[in-house]
C-alpha cells in the first residue's frame, strides 16, 4: 500500500462507508482528467491542475436530518451560480468565483451531468 492509499484510508477512518464511492469518484476523475494533482488533507482532499478546482470533505452543509448516513461532500470552484437541486449550498466569496457543495452519497450520484461540472471547475481553475 503506498503512501496516498494509506492517507486516504486515514483520511476515512471515521467514514468508512463513504470510502468505495469516493473511491469510483477519484477513478472516473483520474480518467476523466489525468493531470489533475491530489492532495489528502486532515481535513479535506484536494484536486488541483494550477490551482484547486475541487475538494472532498465531510463538511455538514445541510441539517443533519437531511443528510444520508454515509456521504461525502464535494466542493467545487465555478465561475458561475449553478442552478440545480443537486447543490447543497453555494456561496459567493468574492465576484465572479462560487464555491458550490453537493453531497455526495450513491455511485449514481458520480453520473455525467456532475462530471461535466467537474470539468468547468478544472476549466475555470486553469485560467486563473
């Protein structure tokens, strides 16, 4: 095992359910955008090309209640505000750059529509 698999696995110690869709997600992200460098955290995981474009966390975005048991949250950086019932929350830090968190729980949820903003974000972090 080398080192990133075990910071991961420390990384989800205390969410082990949500470690085989984060899992599908790192795979479809490493095909879908092969330059993109990785960074485990205490905190969060990092996607990055010249800049972040993405994050994985367990940040609580939504009442708990409102939350699955087993999830994960990604976050992405976008130029714009998404207008979609899949985001949790999204917010405007500074013009023309918003954070956009969805949360993140079924391998279904990994579907193109969600890969395509992910694509925006690595987009939109490389002009910066």
């Amino acid at each position: 095992m080398d080192y990133i698999e075990q910071d991961t696995l420390l990384f989800f110690k205390e969410h082990p359910a949500a470690l085989p869709v984060y899992e599908a997600f790192a795979g479809k992200l490493a095909r879908a955008l092969p330059n993109s460098n990785v960074r485990v955290q205490k905190t969060q995981i990092t996607f990055s090309n010249r800049h972040v474009y993405a994050c994985v966390s367990f940040l609580r975005v939504k009442k708990k209640a409102e939350l699955p048991d087993s999830f994960f949250v990604l976050t992405l950086g976008l130029p714009y505000a998404l207008e979609s019932e899949r985001v949790a929350v999204k917010t405007q830090p500074y013009p023309g750059r918003w954070t956009t968190h969805f949360v993140i729980s079924r391998l279904s949820d990994l579907d193109e529509e969600l890969f395509a903003w992910v694509r925006q974000a690595y987009a939109f972090a490389v002009q910066k």
